[in-house]
C-alpha cells in the first residue's frame, strides 16, 4: 500500500511538472527565455533520474536489511551478540533491550561465569578489546541440573570498537564430563586398593602403576613408568606365586604375585601384588614358622588338601574372633557359601588351574572378605596353600547402601514422573468438569455425574500427592513447632481413627526440644503410622506414641542410613501387633510394597512417611518381632535457633474471576493448554498460545505485546526457566506464572529472589488458574 501512494505521488508531480513547462514553453517571447526554459528542464530529468537510480538503490539495500535482520532474530534464541562503540554504547544487538551500555553487559555476563578466575578474564578481553575466545562454565539451569558451558568470543575493529559473541556449547560436553567423572571414581578406587597394581605391555614395560605400589616401593609414579618389569620383580616362581619386589633407591619385600589368566592377549596385563613383609629367604612350607606371618596385620590362614585348617596368625583369629580356629575351614564359612568356598579350594589345589581370588564370608555373612591363595606346596605330607584374607565388610556395606540408595532415587524418580504426568492428566480432567459445571444447574442430572468424576479425580490427585512426598519433591512450609502440642491436636482423631477395641497411650517427654517442620505433612506422618498400626491389631491391643529428646555422642549407623552425632527428637509409634516379616523388611518403604489385602490399602502410606522424614532431614528406624509387634522411631533434628512467631495471613478469596489483559501461554501438553486458554478467554483475557519454549520466544521477538506469561516448567529443548530468563532479557519487568506438575521447591531455588515470579501447582482447578492470574496481574 505504501510503495503504490509514493508510485501515485510521483506521477501526479510529474503530470503537474510537465503541464507547467509546457505552459511556460507556449509563453516564450526570446531566445534567452528558450534557453533558461531548456536549461531548467535538463537539470530536472537529469535530477529525476539520478533520484529514481538512489531511490532503487535504497530499496535494494532495505531487503537485504531485512532479509539480514530475519536471519540474526532466528539466531537469537542459540546465540546472543551485541556492538559497541569507543565510548561503550551498544550499536547493535541480538537482544536490543536486554543490555543498555556496556557497564550492564559486563555485570551480566560475569554473574553467568561461576568461576572468579574466569570473570576476572572476562572481564580483561572487555577492557582491553583483546581479541579471542574463552569456555568458562555457570551453576546450572533453572531445574538445578548440570552447569552450562559457554563460550565467549570478542572481536575488535575499528576505532576501539568490538563485537561480543556469546554462544551455549553444553551439549557438547555433557558426555565428556560424564566419561571423565567415571574415569576419575574409577582411579579413586583403584589408588586406594590395600594390594598393588601394576600394568605391564607384551613387551614388559610398566604402562601404569596404583598409588599403593609407589608407596611400597618409595618411588614416585613418574619413576616407575617406563621401566621395565624384570627391573622391579625377580625370582617369580610361577604366574601366581611368591616373588621378590626389589629396587636400588627403596626397600625389598616379598609378595604374593597374581598375573592374568592369559598371558598371550595383546592388551595391556595388570598384575597384582599382595605383600609379605621380609619374608626374604624362606621357602613356601617354613612362612608358617616365620615371625612375620605371625605378626603380619592381614589375616593368613594354612589349609590342607583335606579342607582342615592346619595354622593361622593372630590376625586371623582376631579377625574371627576366635583364639584359635580348629577343624574344617569350611565350617567357619556362611552356611549358604559352604559349597561354593570348597570348589574354590579344589581349584587352589590342582595344579593345571589358575585360582583366582574368591569372596569369603564368615559368621552369618556378618564378616565378608576376599581370600587370595598361594600357589599348592607340600609339607612332608598332605598339600596345602595359605589364604590370605581382606577385610571387605565395610566396601560390601557401602556397596549395599549405594546399591538401596539408587534403587530408592530411582523408585523416586520414576513416582515423580509418573506424578508429574498423571498431574497434567488430572489438570485438564478437572478443568474440563469444571468448564461443564458452567453448563449445568444442581437439579440437573448430568450435573450430579460430572460432580462424581471431579471427585475422583480429586481422590486421584491425593494419590498423586503422596507418591511427590515419597519422591521428595512436594513442597514444604517448615514451621518451628512443639511435638507435644502437635500430638496434643490430633489426640481427638487419632483416637477416631484406631476405634474403641484399641487402647492409645500417648507419653511426652519434658521439656521436649523443637523442631523445624511442615505441620500438616508431620500430621500426615504420624496418621499414616497410627493407621498401619490399628490394620495390625485386627483382634485389639495397645498403641503407644512417646517423644524423646536424644543425643548421639557420636555418627550413628542404622540398616543404610548413617546418622550424624547430634541432637535429635524422636518420636516411636508402637504397637503390639502381628509385625512385620523379616522377609519384608527391605521392601516396606517402597511404593505400592503391601501385604494387605485387596482393596485394604494403596501401597503408599509407608513410602509417603519415608519421603516425608527424608525431606525434613531425618530418619526412620523400624524393629519389628512377629507376633508381638512393631516399633517405628522418626528422628528429627532439633532446631537451634531464634523461635520466630508466625503470623498467620488471611487467603485471599477472590470472588470476581474476570478481569482483562493479554496472556502469553505456554504449555506443551495440548489437553491442559487448550482448557487453560478457553477457561481465560471465557473470563475476559485475551490469550497468545504456544507449544514450547522457542515458539512463544519467536512470538515475543516478533514483538507480540503480552502482560502476563504462563509457562510450564518441564518442557522439551526450552524449559520454563530458560524461556523466563531469555524473555526478561527483552521485556525485564515481565511478570511469570510458572505452573508444573512437579513442585516449587525443585526451581525456585536457582531464581532470583523476584516478586513478579509466580508458581501454580498442576493439578489446578478453572478458579485456581483464574484467581492467580487476576492476582498477580492486579500486584503493582
């Protein structure tokens, strides 16, 4: 429309220009007015024509402008770039209002660097324009998950001028980090082993040392590699055997040489050492005589070919607790490995097979080892080889704790996403029974059954509820509280809860300590504990709740939790019930883990007080006899510092729902974005939709106007929190509503301290979304 008026006006100039020349032409009265006729005529085409040609050329100039600036805005979500002159003004930027000066600029970038060294450099390429390239790292994104990797680049021109180039590279070193991490626990591990390690080429140079073998032998790391083998070892009687550890800078010592089953493989072999201090000079069958395997601290033991043990060292004996073990060695071993120990043996004494070290486990499997056997010798009668024997108790008991520890994060992980998407599920069932309920007056029948399916839903997200406090992730309001006076509250109903043929005894301690936790989810503990109790004593009995104030003196170990010294309140629900089966004792605090009937339970009562406690930062503890009952004991830290009155705030109960403005909604689930925007649209707002993150980024650089943004936390490539960040760098007073099928708790965390960031927790009801909005829109 524009091009056709000025095509429209130049005509009409043209018409008008040549109707008054031809005017003046017919008016000639001499030759000179003729020539200043001509004159004037020929300057005016030659400065028509020159205006067309620059007219033409601005156009051109304008598309490639254009086509410049569209291709810049389709990089700005991935990379951000910004100009500035001599004088720090920007010029130009990816971003145009997210950085007024230079000053701006620096401070934001340095508040991405997490390393001071690395701002600090930051900060010399700005101030001296230098050109080139910096990978510095910041503390994570929005959901607290890995840190971001960045990388900054400057580029000088003329007249003190630079162009600053800022681009997110953290895909490209998530896997890195992650192989160098392994690599890095797996060193750890191996340094640390209480034998020494040693890898050898084909060729029988050391490649690689552990740090227990350079302590041995009083050599750095870099002086053994490089040598050969044959310079350090001598005397190896076979691939498993005694061999003598020699070198000219450190000690001599004998050792128990374990060489790989194959010695033909082209790989690099490690070989390992287990050390017999000075033991030089003796023969297999006289170790036993020798005061060095007496007073050695590992644990030897000497067994015939007939299983019997013929002498152990002190060590043993301390180890097992015994003076002096006699008989077979078999019968010292856990019934359940018996078998498995004497084919190890069997193996030790043939000769054609290569026995390699085997777990042990003695006394009830309380005491687990690893045995590691010399090579068969005979004295004057019956075969024997020496065990050798390391403690492992302490790795296994590690090892289970790791091993119950990520099963339980992932149960957990696994119940908050199941939580999360049932959320977004339940969000647009709700919110649809509620837009039908508009529909509806209560006499109508239709009316009583979408009623029905709200409430289930309702039923359904209480469910929901419960499988977020076992996964840790509901949200918290810790109070400072007084254990008696809570109890003293619930006594009413806890006493409807358990019936009239149970008897309820509830023992305070005095002067009971406080602590810091959310009420009602301390109530939803001690509830859940009292009804598993009552299910327990079908037939009547005794229920017990007693607080105590403990101290640890020292770091306590219960099952897999180790509980730090300290002060502590405990709280012991006690019943005198059918208890629990030993065989069921691991699973109890998993979900959906019952040994109720069908129908009698959910699963989640025990998971719900787990995640509950762990989240306040305690610890339960269950002892349980069948037949005569089951004790659980919650420790809650005690709270030390100021008592702080809290004052209760009257909930705002917003009748009027309507209001106006502009929403920009984000949401990638389609069922929950198309309830939400109708049910604001029927209250009056005018609604922008997106999918994800990059679409509704892409509406905002286009320069869509919007006075409130709705986003979901989780989505895929752009979450909420990013997509908040990269808009606040546009529009910085923006106000936000994050809605999410997880909690508050998981991101609020890594945001800044803003007031106009706002949370609405999935699943929310057609009043729920329509009153946060009305409120936050109505803060100034």
């Amino acid at each position: 429309m524009k091009r056709l008026l000025v095509s429209v006006a130049i005509v009409l100039l043209a018409a008008i220009w040549s109707a008054a020349f031809g005017y003046l032409s017919l008016t000639i009265q001499d030759w000179n007015e003729a020539i200043s006729l001509l004159c004037i005529g020929s300057i005016t085409v030659i400065g028509l024509v020159y205006w067309i040609r620059v007219f033409y050329q601005n156009r051109k100039l304008l598309s490639r402008y254009r086509h410049l600036h569209g291709a810049v805005s389709a990089l700005a979500p991935n990379i951000e770039s910004v100009t500035f002159n001599n004088e720090g003004k920007v010029i130009w930027s990816t971003h145009p209002n997210a950085y007024p000066n230079q000053l701006e600029f620096v401070r934001k970038l340095f508040n991405r660097a997490a390393d001071p060294a690395d701002a600090e450099k930051l900060k010399e390429m700005i101030d001296q324009k230098q050109r080139g390239e910096l990978l510095f790292h910041s503390g994570g994104n929005g959901l607290g998950m890995d840190q971001r990797w960045y990388l900054f680049t400057l580029c000088p021109f003329e007249k003190s001028s630079f162009v600053t180039i800022l681009r997110d590279v953290t895909l490209h070193f998530d896997s890195y980090y992650q192989l160098r991490h392994q690599f890095e626990q797996l060193q750890l591990f191996v340094d640390q082993a209480p034998f020494g390690i040693f890898y050898i080429s084909k060729q029988g140079t050391i490649l690689g040392v552990n740090q227990t073998l350079c302590q041995w032998l009083e050599m750095p790391r870099e002086e053994i590699i490089g040598r050969l083998a044959s310079d350090l070892i001598k005397d190896a009687e076979s691939s498993r055997g005694m061999v003598r550890v020699f070198n000219k800078f450190g000690p001599a010592f004998k050792a128990l040489l374990f060489k790989p089953e194959d010695d033909t493989q082209t790989k690099n072999r490690p070989s390992i050492l287990c050390r017999l201090d000075n033991v030089a000079g003796l023969s297999a069958p006289e170790i036993i005589q020798d005061s060095t395997y007496l007073d050695a601290a590992i644990a030897a033991v000497m067994v015939n070919q007939y299983g019997d043990i013929t002498s152990c060292n002190p060590a043993f004996s301390t180890m097992l607790g015994e003076l002096t073990p006699r008989g077979r060695f078999s019968d010292l071993v856990a019934t359940s490995q018996r078998s498995e120990v004497e084919q190890h043996l069997k193996k030790a004494f043939d000769q054609r097979l290569l026995t390699s070290p085997f777990e042990v486990r003695f006394d009830g499997d309380r005491l687990q080892t690893t045995a590691y056997p010399s090579r068969p010798f005979s004295k004057g009668g019956a075969a024997e080889v020496m065990l050798q024997f390391i403690d492992i108790s302490e790795q296994k008991r590690l090892q289970d704790q790791f091993i119950q520890s990520q099963k339980m994060q992932a149960v957990g992980q696994l119940a908050g996403g199941i939580a999360h998407d049932f959320n977004n599920l339940l969000t647009a069932m709700i919110g649809y029974c509620d837009l039908l309920l508009q529909r509806y007056l209560p006499n109508d029948p239709s009316y009583n059954d979408v009623i029905q399916i709200k409430q289930n839903a309702n039923r359904a997200a209480n469910l929901v509820r419960q499988l977020l406090a076992f996964s840790r992730q509901q949200t918290l309001q810790p109070k400072v509280v007084n254990i008696t006076d809570n109890l003293g509250e619930i006594s009413t109903l806890l006493r409807r809860l358990i019936g009239a043929g149970i008897e309820l005894k509830m023992i305070h301690a005095r002067d009971l300590w406080f602590v810091k936790a959310d009420v009602g989810q301390l109530e939803q503990v001690i509830i859940n504990l009292v009804v598993n109790a009552r299910d327990a004593m079908k037939s009547g009995g005794t229920l017990t709740l007693r607080t105590a104030n403990v101290t640890f003196p020292k770091q306590m170990r219960y099952g897999h939790d180790v509980i730090p010294k300290g002060d502590y309140i405990a709280i012991e629900v006690i019943d005198t019930g059918t208890g629990i089966a030993p065989e069921h004792m691991e699973y109890i605090f998993e979900p959906f883990f019952s040994t109720k009937e069908v129908g009698e339970g959910t699963g989640l009562g025990l998971s719900t007080v787990y995640g509950i406690v762990k989240q306040t930062g305690g610890f339960v503890q269950v002892e349980s006899i069948l037949g005569k009952g089951t004790t659980f004991k919650i420790l809650l830290p005690r709270y030390t510092g100021p008592i702080e009155i809290e004052s209760t705030k009257a909930e705002h109960n917003i009748q009027d729902l309507t209001g106006r403005g502009r929403v920009l909604l984000v949401e990638d689930e389609d069922a929950v974005r198309m309830f939400s925007a109708r049910a604001l649209r029927e209250k009056g707002y005018t609604v922008l939709e997106a999918n994800n993150g990059e679409a509704a980024l892409a509406m905002v650089v286009r320069g869509e106007e919007f006075d409130i943004l709705i986003t979901d936390v989780v989505m895929p490539k752009m979450d909420g929190p990013t997509l908040n960040k990269r808009i606040r760098d546009i529009y910085p007073t923006a106000k936000t509503i994050f809605i999410s099928g997880y909690t508050e708790d998981t991101f609020r965390k890594n945001l800044d301290d803003d007031a106009d960031i706002h949370f609405l927790p999935k699943p929310y009801t057609l009043k729920d979304l329509a009153s946060k909005v009305k409120e936050v829109l109505a803060v100034e």
